[in-house]
C-alpha cells in the first residue's frame, strides 16, 4: 500500500486508513455473528457510513432489514432510535416541538424545545414510505444540513448522522412512494435480497433455537468523522473521474453522447449528485479492499446502488419490464475501458 495525502498529517492518514480497514473487518465478523449472508449489504451500508451519507433498503418483509441496522449500530458505538413510519405519524413526531413548561421557582411559563428521535447518531426510518410526504420530508433538512428547524430556531444533530431508512417493495396500498428528490438524498438505494439455501437453513437453525450472542462496539463516533476525512484525500485518478463524468453523463437522454438507448427507456437521468456519490464511494471502497486510490473498478461495483434511484425509466420500459437494473448493466457494458493515467 502506498501513502496518500500531501500534508504533514500524512503518517495520520496512513493510521486512520489501516484503522478503517481493521475495523471494517471486525465489524463485519461481529454483524456476521447475528446475520447470516448478505455481505454486499453490509459492505455498502459500511461505505454510506464513511461517506458521510444516508442509505436506502429496499427488500420484501422479513429479510433482516432492521436487524441489520440495529447490529451496524451496536458495533459501531453510536446513539440509536427507530422511528416507525406511520400514516399517522406527523413532522413534530420526527423532529421534536416546543412545550410550555412552568418554572418551578417564578410559576412562569416558557417555551422549551423537546428533542425527537431524530436526535441521535444513526436513525432507522423504518418503513419510510408509509408515512405522508409531510413526513417524509421533515428528513430532509436533516439529511441536508445536518440540522432541525422548529420554531423559527435551528438545532445542529451530533455528529455523526446518518438516515438509514427501510421500504418494502411490494406492498403499495396504504404507502406514498418517496418523492425523486428525496430518493436523490439517499447516497445508495440497497436491494436486499433473499438468502440461498445453505444460508436460509442457518437463519432457520438460530432463529429457532436458544442461540444468542453480544455484539462488542468496534468504532466509536469520534473515530469514524476522523476516518471520514480520511476518506477525501483518497485521490482518484483523472481516467477515473473522466469515466464517472462520461458514465452519469450519457444517461441524459437530451445529451448530444447519449446512450442510443437512452432516449427511448430513460425519461430523465442522473444528476451531478450521482457523480459526487460515485466519487465518494469509489474512496471508500478502495480503503476498505485495502488500497490508497480509487480505481474504476471500484466505480463499476458501485454503481447500480447509486444509479437505481436516480434514472427514471420511461413508460416503454416499464411496460416491457426493462427495470433500471438492466439499464445500469446495458450502460456500463457500452463504457469503453479507460486507459490508467499518471497521477
């Protein structure tokens, strides 16, 4: 491995750096001692993490979605709260509201802001989509800003914060899909999806049984906003980043270099946002496979996640069941390979 960063905190950058990648390793043994499979859903929630963004999980019921996040909130040493998206459930249940409380000394009343659970390192929007777009939204300059406006006063969360909301595919009565621009928010949308047959005969063995076990914390918060600055002196090669601006670029169906698909299964494509995730991410992953820059391969195998939620298919793609999966494999297969440039 070599070293990275210009500075005179190199030898710092280099520690964090092996720091991370000790700790993804021993976080991922921990959350396999509760979870059975579903690697690839840990690797990326991980990378959200590090990334300083939120994550969306998409599966149907029953595929340890929420148990997932609980066990990544154990190891890593952060404040937790579940927030069960409702149809009832309104902003003020999210974010907290004023209450008039009477002084004991004086009997004078005055406004007190009473904290909600958003409040906290690592919040589970369970079943986001559940609750009305009023709702949903009260996440959004939480998400954003990092920040809760009541009352005409804003309160900063504690740092670090992360949204790591849950939907269920399948059911759609009752439920109000997220708006485009929230999903933008979102760093990757997760698919989880069911476990094999040696793994499913696992869950059936500790689910059914006496087994227990303790998740010890790994990571502490303090130390991943340090590994999360670590993260932006990862450098990314120019071929890398020409391939990310030429791969979000040519989903454009009015780009003059689109992809002659494009115009007729894409209504819009992604935005700058999907280049800045792409970047990030590449980072992120390039530490945790133990390497110092980020490689275009590290793109590709992220790339589905950060795009699935940003391209929306046309009317004739739906109706022939090309999903935006598909589109993703189609895009990357036409990407000509770049050739490696010097630093």
């Amino acid at each position: 491995m070599t070293r990275f960063g210009g500075g005179p905190d190199k030898s710092s950058d280099s520690q964090n750096a092996q720091r991370l990648v000790e700790a993804y390793q021993t976080i991922t043994a921990e959350i396999g001692k509760v979870i059975v499979g579903q690697q690839e859903v840990i690797e990326q929630l991980m990378i959200a993490v590090l990334a300083h963004g939120h994550c969306l999980l998409e599966g149907v019921p029953g595929l340890a979605k929420t148990l997932i996040v609980r066990c990544l909130s154990a190891v890593m040493d952060l404040s937790f709260r579940r927030i069960q998206f409702t149809p009832d459930l309104m902003p003020a249940d999210i974010t907290g509201t004023d209450i008039i409380q009477e002084e004991p000394d004086t009997g004078r009343r005055r406004l007190v802001f009473e904290k909600g659970p958003v409040f906290a390192h690592l919040i589970l929007a369970d079943e986001i989509n559940r609750a009305p777009p009023k709702t949903q939204a009260a996440l959004l300059e939480a998400m954003q800003e990092h920040s809760v406006t009541v009352g005409g006063h804003t309160y900063k969360l504690e740092e670090p914060f992360f949204v790591l909301a849950t939907q269920n595919p399948i059911e759609q009565e009752g439920t109000y899909p997220l708006p485009e621009a929230q999903r933008d928010r979102f760093l990757f949308q997760v698919k989880v999806d069911y476990p094999d047959l040696e793994q499913e005969r696992e869950i059936i063995n500790r689910t059914t049984s006496a087994f227990q076990v303790d998740l010890a914390p790994v990571i502490a918060g303090a130390e991943i906003s340090a590994c999360q600055q670590t993260v932006l002196k990862v450098p990314v090669p120019p071929h890398v980043v020409d391939f990310v601006l030429e791969l979000v670029r040519r989903s454009r169906p009015d780009n003059a270099e689109a992809f002659s698909f494009a115009k007729d299964l894409i209504e819009w494509g992604a935005g700058p946002r999907a280049c800045q995730n792409l970047i990030l991410g590449a980072k992120v992953r390039a530490l945790l496979h133990g390497r110092y820059h980020a490689t275009v391969d590290d793109v590709e195998a992220l790339a589905h996640p950060i795009l699935r939620h940003r391209i929306v298919p046309t009317f004739n793609a739906e109706s022939e069941g090309i999903t935006v999966d598909m589109m993703v494999d189609q895009m990357l297969a036409a990407m000509p390979r770049p050739k490696a440039k010097v630093l």
